[in-house]
C-alpha cells in the first residue's frame, strides 16, 4: 500500500526459521505450506473450517481473502524466496546462501532494466499515492473507500473487479453496523444518564421541599410563639395598667370619702352644737 503496487518487482522473501535449527523436516513442511498456498492461489481446493454464525462466516472469508492474498504475493514472487539457516548453518551454506541472494539480486536488477528501489522511488510512490487521494477527494470519492480499495488491491492486485466490491461493500456494511451500534449503546447511556440526572435532581428537588417545609414549619412556629409571647406581655402590661389605675382610683375615692366624712362629721357636730345651743 506505501509502497506502491510495483514494490514486488523489488522484494525478496527470505525465510528463516529462527533460532532453531533448519532441518529437512522443516524445509520440507516450508515446500509443502508453499505448494498449499500456490494451489490456493490458483484455485484448487483446499480444506476450509466451516462456522455456523454469520459473524464466524465473515471471519472465515476475511481469514480466505488474506490467504488469497499471500499466495498471491508468493505466486509474483515465484524465484525470489529463499529458505536459509541463519544460527547452526556452517560457514560453508551460509556462503551458498549468500551467493543465492546476490543472484536472485542481479536476476532482479536484470528484469527491472535495470531500475532499484531506492529511498527516490520510495517518494515517488508517496506522492504518486497522495496525488491519486487527492484527485479521488476532488472527485467526491469517499476516504474510507478509497484506502479500502488500496489496500486490498495491495494485498491482490489480481482481485476481479465483482470480488473487489464484494468485499468493500461488507466492510462498508460491517463499520456501518458498528456504529449504529455504537451509536445505539451512547443513545442508551446517554437516556440512562438522563433518567439518573432527572432522578438525582427530583430526590434533590423534593429533599430541598422537606427542608423548606420543616423551615417553614419551624418559622411559623417561632412566630406563633413570639406573637403568643408579644400578647402575654401586653396582656400583663394591660393588666398592670388596670390594677395601677385602680389602686389610684381607689386611693382617690379613699381620699375624697375620707374628705367627705370628715366634712359630715364636722358639720354634724356643728349641728349636734347649735341644737344642743338653741335648746338651752
């Protein structure tokens, strides 16, 4: 896909099987997963597991598609592979294979009259692929498509042009069905989030409700309280008023009947002198 689709012409594949040793038994199970692939490649059956789900199904094809597309790169590659042992090989075959790679080199060098990938077609092919984006955008061309396309056609250049929109379109149709349900779950999280919102502000809506209505509750009672309080005092006040006007009434009335007994006393004795006077 980086690279271009013409990068094969350049590659070697150069298999190794790592620490161990590469014995014929290995060499040989290499030959016969190669022949597997190579008959795979040109369309001769090979033994496939079955899946009974849809989803297992899908990843069955995409497991084929990705075969396919192996064997298509071992297919072009065709001579440019080589199996080597590069820990317990003697200095002998690790000069054998030396000598095999620097030839499949000048073989290639040969058949690319006689071009190299160097780091300047490397570039190249970046902005071959960036101008081929941008004239697909100006064209209206979906991005999503468009690397799909790429990168399958990488992957198998010999893809007819019916599989290569079969497999688009269920890629398409499988992110589709992702984000509707991506967008099914955060609709379901978001409604969840929702309710808890709602409920959290009700339970503090009706929890600052209580509190008013004991605050008010408690407010009515204080103010009952002080008016009761406010009334026992004029009452006393009252009370004290009367009994202080009494008791000035009272000692004025005392006072005036004392004043008038007096006065009657005086004039009766006067009265009581003057007959006792006029009888003698």
């Amino acid at each position: 896909e980086t690279f271009g689709g013409g990068f094969k012409s350049y590659c070697l594949l150069v298999f190794s099987h790592g620490d161990s040793e590469l014995t014929d038994k290995d060499l040989d199970t290499y030959k016969r997963k190669q022949m597997e692939i190579g008959q795979a490649a040109s369309g001769y059956p090979t033994q496939q597991n079955v899946r009974k789900d849809q989803r297992g199904q899908d990843q069955e094809q995409g497991q084929d598609q990705g075969q396919k597309g192996l064997a298509n790169l071992l297919d072009e590659l065709s001579w440019k592979m080589l199996a080597v042992d590069n820990k317990h090989s003697t200095p002998l075959e690790k000069a054998h294979y030396r000598e095999q790679i620097v030839a499949m080199v000048d073989h290639m060098r040969t058949s690319n009259d006689p071009e190299i990938y160097t780091n300047d077609r490397f570039v190249k092919a970046q902005q071959e692929r960036e101008a081929m984006r941008q004239k697909g955008l100006r064209k209206g061309w979906n991005p999503s498509i468009m690397s799909k396309v790429e990168t399958i056609l990488a992957a198998n250049p010999s893809i007819s042009q019916e599989e290569l929109q079969a497999v688009v379109i269920r890629q398409l149709q499988e992110e589709l069905e992702e984000r509707s349900q991506m967008e099914k779950r955060e609709r379901q999280e978001r409604r969840e989030r929702e309710d808890r919102d709602w409920q959290l502000r009700h339970e503090r809506q009706e929890h600052e409700r209580q509190e008013r209505f004991q605050r008010d509750k408690w407010d009515k009672r204080r103010k009952e309280e002080k008016e009761e309080e406010e009334y026992e005092i004029r009452q006393q006040r009252q009370q004290k008023m009367w009994e202080d006007q009494v008791r000035e009434i009272g000692e004025e009335h005392r006072s005036l009947l004392e004043k008038a007994i007096v006065g009657f006393v005086y004039i009766a004795k006067k009265f009581v002198g003057w007959v006792f006077n006029s009888s003698f």
